[in-house]
C-alpha cells in the first residue's frame, strides 16, 4: 500500500525535475494526535473558562490578579515569542532572546543579571518582596535547533516563564505576602546542559521549588505530568589513513568506512535493546573527494533510557560498536561523552494542583500518561540520589499545541505550529496554572509541607486517592489494543 498525500509537493518537485518519481510508503503506526483535517476545527474552541466553575484551592482574588496580569501581558508575550521565533538561536548562541527577555524583566521592576554564573546567554531575574517567605523558581528555555529552527517550541517556553514570574510577583505585591520569585534564563537545552552546568554553579540555590513547562503534540486543550528518559550524547572520531582510490587504495585506511560499520552495527543492535531505549546518530562533515580514501570521519550520537542504570548498561553495548568499528577498518577511535540528562521526577503534590487548577479554569484535559521519548536538562534538578545535587520539587508539565500528523518536535511543521495563535493560547492557560501553583508554594504552608513530604512520582496514578477510570474500547479499526484505547476520567 503506497500513499502520496502530504508528501505530493515532494512528489510533484521531483516530477517537475524530471527526475524518478519516488513511492512512499505508509508507515504501520501513526502517533499522530489527530486527522489533518480534524485538527484546526477542534482548535478553534478552545473552552472558556469561567469563575463559576472554580475550585482550586487559591482564594478568587489572588486568581483573578494572577490571571488578569497573564491577561495583560498577553499581546506582549505573543510579540516576544514570535519575534524570538524569528531569530533562532543555537545553544548558547541565544543572544537575542537573552536580551529582549532580560530587557523586558528589568523594565517590570526585577533585579536582572546577564551573562549568569559565566554563561554568556544565561540570565537571572529575581524580584522579592517582603522579609522572609519561600522562593520560587522558574525556567524560561531560549534556543533552537539546527536547520529547523524553533521546533521544539523553546520560544513558548520563553515567555511563558516570563509570564509566570510577573504574574507571581504581582500577587506578592497586590495581596502583600513575603517571598521571592527567581527567573532564569536557561540556555543550551538542545545538548548542552544548560540547566546542569547552572545548577553545578548554584544557579538554582535557595529555591524551595522549580517550574517550568514544554509544548509538544497532543490531544487539544491537553496536558501531560509523565516522566522523560535519561540521555547521553557522544561525539566519535574515527581516524584513518588517505591514499588515492583508484591508484593505491590498499595503502589507505578508510575512516568513513569505520563510520558506516559503526553505524550499521548500532543499528542490529536495535532490535536487542528494550522498546523504550533509544539510540540515534548522524555523521558529520561529510566534505571529501570520492577519489580520495577518507582519513577522519565524526558522529554525533544519542542515547536513552528510561534511569540511568539502563543508560549505562546501553552505553557499553553502544560504546562496543564504535570500537568494533574501528577494530574492523583499523581506525583510531575517540569517544567524547557529553554530560548525563537524568531521568525527569515531577513532584505529585505540584503536579496534582497544578492539573486541578487548569483543568477546573481551563478545561485542559489529561494528555499522555506514556513516559515520553524525549530527555530534558531540568531531570538533574529533580534527582537527589548523587552527592552534590539536590533534589528540587519540580514540575515540568508538557502541553498540546496543534500539530500536524507526524509534526511532532523537532520537525520543520513543529516550528511552524510553535508560532500559531492557538500554541499561544495555550501557553497562556499553562502559564495561568504554573502561576497558581507557584504562588501556593510561597503562600501555602500546610500545601508546602506536602509537597516536601510528597517527592514520589508514579507516571500512571499522580493524583493521589481520586481518580476513577472508564476504559472502552469502541469499533474495531485499525491496529489491536491501543489505537482504539479510549480512557475517561473523573476527577472526585
Ligand atoms: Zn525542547
Ligand atoms: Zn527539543
């Protein structure tokens, strides 16, 4: 079975070239969240809220100040966004994004420090008011991918924090409780570690929480509190010998082959690694004469599991065909392993009143219970089982925007759905929830204490005594099991 349909502009390019039309292939499974054409219809009502379905636990007036700023702020944040949508940044290449961002915080009354803890493009924006009281922690994200721009969203994240971070001070302010609101501007989450090297210099010291939030695919209007996969990355260079390919080729020692054999051999060794393990590479700098035996070749490599005990069993056997490699084209091999991204620990106690909070004002809906594929640099602020980390009650919620069928992050469509108005709508109601939850947690003692006492994070069941589950299993279309897996829940 073969189909065209959205890849007929492919199609059709290569037909107008003149050059062999190509047959894709459907692939057997399909994640996407919705149809095509479903997709805009269901996000052009996105459910009002309104006061007389409030109830969480924040008292109506301090509700209405943080919303209402968010309210406010919102033209603004929707022009930052997108002009930080147009001026991708890589890691720690976020310039522009560092100084708009920490631009606009000076000029709502934080105490703003660029370049933070000898990070170019990091930035802190601390606000305090009062004597005492707890510290709040946020992140807002900043930079962009290679060749694709913002498609993973980051430009959502960045005013999202910003959001957060003003709202809670104006409720600190308006309804005079002491504490503190920090917001920092986290760079190089793409690969490097931004979040982790800020940590190990004590970037996040003295916050009694962290939160953030990310967008992703999803049902509309929906939300997920699941855990990420522990990730490590590997530069390998494999160096070899040149010599003419035609004249003398047996004097050579091929380097780009090494590659390739490596490449291969990770790729049988897919199938022995379990389903949620994930391992992906490209090779790098490909510049070279066909007639010339190459001496070097570079990959960049991925890998992931979901704890680190499992990452270091799959980095051995993914360290082994690199070496296998290298043995079999008698290269010289050199591994650079990047720096570990823990596995990500959502507070429950955090997560619960934030889901309470958008799903009673907002309508948002519990999305993905599935622990995502995906790996985040703010997991090490939510692990404390190493000597010099601390253990951060920390929620870092994903959140739907309207995607395309298999626009997903990190593709081209994801970059053009993270700058829709609908994206931004959404960003808006998670940046409304983060906000309450942040300010139960300066406000709220007895709140606080549970989330102290409460660090466990069960990917299936965060919301403590209260949920009831329906499953049905309507029709009988497509694959067996879970394609047709509908749940409903009620929240008691
Ligand atoms: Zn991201
Ligand atoms: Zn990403």
């Amino acid at each position: 079975m073969f189909y065209i349909c959205r890849r007929d502009v492919i199609f059709l390019k290569r037909f107008e070239q003149n050059l062999e039309p190509c047959v894709y292939y459907a692939s057997c499974c399909d994640f996407g969240p919705s149809d095509l054409d479903e997709a805009p219809t269901l996000w052009d009502t996105l459910p009002a809220y309104s006061a007389s379905n409030h109830d969480i636990s924040l008292a109506p007036e301090i509700v209405k100040t943080i919303e209402n700023t968010v309210d406010n702020l919102d033209p603004t944040l929707r022009t930052m966004s997108l002009q930080i949508h147009a001026h991708p940044e890589l890691m720690f290449e976020e310039k522009y994004a560092h100084d708009i961002l920490s631009d606009f915080m000076e000029s709502h009354g934080f105490t703003v420090t660029r370049h933070y803890l000898g990070l170019d493009t990091a930035w802190r924006a601390e606000y305090v008011h009062g004597k005492g009281g707890r510290t709040l922690g946020i992140n807002s994200e900043m930079d962009a991918l290679p060749l694709i721009g913002h498609a993973c969203g980051h430009n959502l994240i960045a005013v999202s924090g910003v959001g957060v971070a003003i709202a809670v001070k104006s409720a600190l302010q308006i309804h005079n409780v002491p504490g503190k609101v920090v917001l920092l501007g986290t760079p190089g989450e793409e690969g490097g570690g931004g979040k982790i090297i800020l940590l190990e210099r004590g970037g996040y010291r003295g916050m009694d929480a962290c939160i953030m939030c990310h967008p992703s695919v999803g049902v509309p209007n929906s939300a997920s509190l699941v855990s990420t996969l522990a990730m490590q990355s590997f530069d390998v260079e494999f160096f070899g010998h040149s010599a003419h390919a035609g004249a003398a080729p047996w004097e050579g020692t091929n380097a780009l082959d090494a590659a390739f054999v490596a490449y291969s051999s990770v790729a049988a060794l897919r199938q022995q690694i379990r389903p949620d393990h994930r391992v992906h590479g490209v090779i790098q700098g490909t510049e070279g004469a066909a007639n010339v035996i190459p001496d070097y070749a570079k990959m960049k490599w991925y890998i992931r599991a979901p704890t680190r005990d499992q990452l270091v069993t799959l980095r051995q056997r993914v360290q082994a065909c690199f070496h296998g490699a290298a043995l079999a084209t008698s290269c010289r091999v050199n591994i650079v392993s990047s720096m570990v991204y823990f596995d990500l620990h959502q507070n429950s106690v955090l997560a619960e009143d934030f889901f309470n909070t958008i799903s009673s004002r907002f309508g948002v809906t519990l999305g993905s219970r599935l622990k995502s594929g995906a790996s985040t640099d703010f997991a090490q602020n939510t692990n404390s089982n190493t000597n010099d980390i601390l253990e951060l009650p920390s929620i870092h919620p994903s959140f739907a925007i309207p995607t395309l069928p298999k626009g997903g992050n990190h593709s081209p469509a994801f970059a053009q759905s993270a700058r829709t108005t609908e994206a931004h709508k959404a960003c808006m109601a998670i940046t409304k929830g983060l906000a309450s939850t942040g300010f139960r947690v300066i406000n709220d003692d007895k709140f606080f204490h549970e989330v102290l006492t409460c660090r466990s994070f069960s990917p299936f069941c965060f919301w403590r005594h209260r949920l009831t589950c329906d499953v049905t299993m309507p029709g009988n279309r497509g694959l067996p099991g879970f394609q047709n897996l509908k749940l409903s829940y009620s929240v008691q």
